[in-house]
C-alpha cells in the first residue's frame, strides 16, 4: 500500500501540488472537489482492476488511473486558474 502511494507521489509530485493548490482556490469548480474524492476513493478500495497479488502488474493500474485522473482534472480545469496555480 504505502510502496504504490510512494510510485503515484514520485511520478504526480508536481500535478499533486497543483491540484492541492486548485482544490484549496476559492475559484474551483464543485467537480474538482468530486473528482478528487472520487480518485482517491479508488486508490483506498479493496479490489482493483488488476488484482495487486500480480507482480509489478497489479500496481500499474492503479499508478495508471490515478495518473490520467489528476492529469485529466488539470487539464479540465479554466485556463485563467490554471495560469494563476501555476504563476504561484
């Protein structure tokens, strides 16, 4: 569990920073909030896609969704508060 958080932390560091930043704008849409909960919901739950017992393969799905997910939710977000996170 913690390994996988350590892989996702390493490869969105940045992205993450980000989507704290937007999370905490007065200016940021409710589906910001939801997407966000609903991605971290993901990376809690018991079952996955590929079940984590498989080698290597069972924590590249959830590296992979949670991935495009926080890259997804940036490039979704308004130009004008994107500009303004990443001007901080």
């Amino acid at each position: 569990m913690f390994k996988r958080l350590a892989v996702i932390w390493a490869a969105l560091r940045g992205d993450l920073r980000l989507l704290w930043a937007a999370l905490r704008h007065p200016q940021a849409p409710g589906w910001l909030k939801v997407g966000t909960a609903l991605l971290v919901l993901y990376l809690f739950m018991p079952f996955d896609f590929l079940p984590d017992w498989i080698p290597f393969i069972g924590a590249i799905d959830d590296v992979l969704i949670i991935t495009f997910g926080v890259k997804w939710l940036l490039g979704k977000l308004p130009v004008g508060l994107l500009d303004e996170l990443r001007g901080r």
